[in-house]
C-alpha cells in the first residue's frame, strides 16, 4: 500500500497564489493554488535581492526564515554570522572588560591590551613581527610592527611598518602627537615612511609620515565600539603600503 510522501508547509509568497512546501530532504517546491501547477524553481519576481531582510518564523517547529519582502521561506539561516574581529579573542575581551571597570589603569594594562590587539591583526603567517620596545625611556615606540620582505637576492630584510605609542585614559592625542611624530620621522626605513598610531585609553587615532610630512590620517575610533572601523583601517594600511627605500 503506498504512502503519502512526507511534506511541510511553509506558507504562501507575499501577495500571491504561490503556496511553499518542503519535501522529506529539504528541498523546498512551489504549488499554484489556482492551477496546480508545482515547480521548484522561484516563482518570477520572488528572487532574493542584497538588501532583503529575514526573520526567524517561531510558529513552525523546525528552523525556517522568512524573507520579509517576499515571504520566501529558506531552511537554512540566510543571516551570515558577523564577520569576526578582534574582540572575539577572549585574552582580549578580558583585559577590556577590565579596563572599562577601571578606566584610570596604569599604563601598562593599556598596553596589554593594544599588545593582545596587534597580535592579533598582524599575523607572523602574513609576514608581520609585533615588538614591544622597552618603555623604560621615551626614546623608543611602545610597539612596532615589522613587515618582512625577501630582496631578489633572496635575502630578507624587515621594515617599521607601524609604530604604535600606547598611553593610558589621562592622556590626550594632541600631548602625545609631537612624541608619536619623532618616532615615525626617526624610524629606521630609509625613506623614513611609516604608518604610526596612538592609543589614549580605549581610543585610538591613526597617522603616517610620508615625504617627510606627519599627518593623521583617521577619526578618533574606539577600540570597543568602532572594532570593524579600526579592521577596516588596519586593512587599508596593509593594502597601501609605503615606500620604505
């Protein structure tokens, strides 16, 4: 005795006669109401489009999304994750926590954390070294960032890629500018180009010092609410390097 296939229901297209079911595997057909007719293919004018938005319908019991336009159902999550960053990392997320429950830390827990940071989006695979300089005089950065390259010769030379003054909340960026600046102008590129930044308590600007001219090159971003921002920045960087010769 044959049986009836196992099928779900899982509503009608926003406006339309389309109603939308699911087989047994998944596999999700559209059945007319007024001629009968089934396909799976998505009935024209009910694709999805880059701005849509979706919603988890909580009246079925199985995992379904709705697209809010069309009423297209999917059943599996079209939501993409958000991208990571470096806040995921839980070193990191520790030491925030921390500074925003004691915002007047010391210095060096500021620097902990901008350390976990860089770590963090300058990779050893990619060819970067983080170096955190000593902090007994002012002589040095608190951190530089190097980039390794390989000469035809196939030797390998490294460059400053990024200088970064670290200082806790009672610092402001106009007060550390002048030192940021001498840094970046007696690096050791021969061109003396480099990307600089400075971090005042959970706020950060970034700046450069290109032809011999020192100027910042970002807004202020914080390093908790604008996490993508500084990504975004510290991509843009890496994707506009400066002559360092």
């Amino acid at each position: 005795m044959a049986t009836n296939p196992v099928t779900y229901y899982l509503g009608i297209l926003t406006n339309s006669q389309w109603h939308q079911h699911s087989n047994a595997i998944g596999q999700i057909y559209y059945v007319h109401a007024g001629t009968g007719t089934s396909q799976t293919a998505i009935p024209q004018g009910y694709q999805d489009m880059p701005t849509d938005t979706w919603a988890l319908d909580t009246t079925k019991t199985w995992p379904q999304w709705n697209n809010s336009r069309t009423g297209r159902a999917v059943l599996i999550n079209p939501i993409p994750p958000a991208a990571p960053t470096y806040l995921d990392d839980l070193g990191i997320q520790a030491n925030i926590i921390l500074l925003q429950r004691v915002p007047e830390s010391k210095e060096h827990m500021y620097r902990r954390l901008m350390g976990g940071i860089l770590q963090v989006l300058f990779l050893r695979s990619e060819g970067y070294s983080v170096v955190q300089e000593t902090n007994a005089e002012t002589i040095r950065p608190d951190f530089t960032t190097l980039k390794v390259f390989c000469r035809p010769a196939r030797t390998l030379h490294l460059y400053e890629f990024l200088i970064v003054e670290s200082k806790s909340s009672e610092f402001s960026f106009e007060e550390t500018e002048p030192q940021c600046e001498d840094h970046l102008k007696n690096c050791s590129n021969e061109s003396k180009n480099t990307y600089g930044m400075i971090q005042c308590g959970l706020q950060i600007r970034f700046y450069k010092h290109e032809n011999y001219v020192f100027q910042s090159i970002s807004p202020t971003l914080h390093l908790v609410d604008d996490a993508r921002g500084v990504m975004d920045m510290i991509q843009y960087l890496k994707d506009h390097p400066m002559s360092f010769i």
